[in-house]
C-alpha cells in the first residue's frame, strides 16, 4: 500500500474533506504511487490567474474561478495529482490513467461523484497508442452541479 508524502498532505490543506476521503482511498487501491503537485490543491485567486496567463489553466480566477479556489464553504473542490513511478513524478498519459481509475472508484465506492479531467473531450483528440485521452488528465474535481 502507497503513502503520501507529508508535503502532499500539506498540499491538500484547505480541500473539501470528500476529496482527502477519496484520495486516501484511491491511495489505498491504486496499482501506481501518485502525489500532490504544488499547485494541486487550493490556490489563492493571485495564483490562479498567474497560471491563467502563464497558459496553465483555462480560468483566470476572476471571471471563470476554478475549482482549485476556494468555495462558499471555504473549502477547494479540485485536487490535481501526478503518478510516482520509479521514484520520480511521472506525468505519462498511461500512469495518469490508473491513477485517475483509482480516483474514480474510490469516489464510487464512498458515494462520491467525482469528475476525472482525462474524460474531458478535446476539440482534436490527442491518441497515445490509439486512445484518446482528455485535456487534463491530472485533475479531478467534486461534481455538485
């Protein structure tokens, strides 16, 4: 079974306890190691929009907020993540793919819903060995809407 880091547990501060419940689960039953990135978990509304105008999100945190920012309750509903293979982060459409797997099953079986960016449709899908693969395969978010 993979732990966290300590640094990807500080990362998550501040998310939306079902997210910390589903990642510690998806932890637990994932067939890759994963982590938290630095901006993976609530960002400030500064940072989001430098993300925004470095070309790294599609929100700017002003007009379109992202899930990473802080909800009405407070909490973030976003977490991104990055697989651990080999002792390094791995950013590898394959590895992303089974973690995001892990993701969504541990939100079914807390009775969660959850969106996985992987799933999310391109205008040009990109196929890595035949599959297509969603625009932000690092991602997941809360689905209350």
């Amino acid at each position: 079974m993979f732990k966290l880091s300590e640094k990807s547990k500080q990362r998550r501060k501040g998310v939306d306890h079902r997210l910390i419940e589903i990642c510690d689960l998806a932890l637990q039953i994932s067939v890759i190691d994963f982590g938290i990135p630095g901006d993976g978990g609530v960002r400030t509304t500064a940072r989001q929009n430098e993300l925004f105008t470095e070309g790294k999100s599609k929100a700017d945190g002003y007009v379109k907020r992202s899930r990473h920012q802080p909800a009405l309750d407070g909490s973030g509903k976003a977490l991104d993540f990055y697989a651990f293979v080999d002792g390094k982060a791995s950013w590898d459409h394959a590895h992303l793919a089974m973690v995001g797997a892990a993701f969504l099953q541990a939100a079914s079986m807390l009775g969660y819903k959850l969106k996985w960016g992987g799933l999310w449709r391109r205008r040009k899908p990109k196929f890595i060995n035949g599959i297509p693969y969603g625009w932000d395969m690092p991602h997941v978010q809360l689905d209350e809407g």
